[in-house]
C-alpha cells in the first residue's frame, strides 16, 4: 500500500487482491440481499419462522463475512508484524476478539 491509499479498515494495511476484494464484495452483497428479503417478508406478512429462518441466515452469513476478513488480517497484518518482532498487533487482535466473539 502506497501512503496515499486509505487502508480499507482502520488497522489493516488494506491490501487485498482482487480476487480476495471481489470474494469479500460478492458474500457482502449476498448478505444484504437477503437482509432485504427480511424487510420484503416482513412488509408481506411473513410468518415469524420464515422471518427467523432468514434472520439466521442473515446472521450466519455476516458471520462467514467476518471470519474471511479476520483471517485476512491474521495472515497479513499480524503475521508480517510477527516477522519483524513487532507483537503489539497481538494485543490489538486480542480487543477485536473480545469484541466479536
């Protein structure tokens, strides 16, 4: 990453080829896809199981999402931070584990 170039998140050197990007940005758009349908179903009168077996799906689906980029991060991120002797990305790692998990 060059330093004009935005990281794509905050603490992540936000390099990803483009195949990874175009994996992250199809699941993502799968995602909200079907969080639309919960709003269609909900607006139709769906019963509250077909509303709830979609929630999951939902849910599940942004849990994929989450672990795809956290092993980008891991991989990448954390590992060339390891190489250098460099483990404050381990304590960063720690609090965002905390927080997802």
């Amino acid at each position: 990453m060059t330093d004009d170039e935005e990281p794509l998140l905050p603490g992540m050197s936000g390099f990803r080829s483009e195949k990874e990007e175009k994996l992250l940005m199809n699941r993502l758009n799968r995602t909200i896809g079907q969080l639309e349908g919960v709003r269609r179903m909900l607006g139709s009168g769906a019963s509250c199981t077909e509303l709830l077996m979609l929630v999951s799906a939902v849910q599940a689906s942004l849990r994929s999402f989450s672990k795809e980029v956290l092993l980008h991060y891991l991989a990448s991120d954390v590992a060339e931070e390891l190489r250098h002797g460099d483990s404050a990305s381990l304590d960063e790692l720690a609090s965002i584990l905390k927080k997802i998990l």
